[in-house]
C-alpha cells in the first residue's frame, strides 16, 4: 500500500507501507530486511502484471518521486 509521503524523511510524493506477519512461523523471527528498486503502478493498470502472467510487458512503472 502506498499514500502520501507524510513523514518528512524524503522529497518522495508517496512512501510505501509493509507488513510482516510472522505469526505462521515456528520460531522468532530477529530481522527483516527489504532491498531493491521498488516501483509503483497506477491503481488503473493493476490489473496488468496478472494478465500478463507475471511480465512486466506493456506496464508504466513509476519511482515514488515520480507517481502522481
């Protein structure tokens, strides 16, 4: 999920929300870690990475400084 960007710690119009749920896992979990170039589509073209079968064909991604 992502919303405006609200927290002061970037110039980025929108920041990203992520939870992990270890509930299901047999034992403690000590860290979680999230790396990569994380890019945003629009709500309308969601629908198109499942349609596509996992491709990213034909999809705008956008950087979070970018997405309006």
């Amino acid at each position: 999920m992502f919303d405006k960007n609200t927290t002061g710690l970037s110039d980025a119009k929108y920041q990203a929300t992520f939870v992990f749920d270890a509930s299901n896992l047999s034992k403690e979990v000590d860290n979680v870690q999230l790396e990569g170039g994380f890019q945003f589509i629009k709500e309308s073209d969601d629908h198109l990475y499942e349609e596509n079968k996992g491709s990213n064909s034909g999809i705008n991604w956008f950087t979070a400084y970018d997405i309006s």
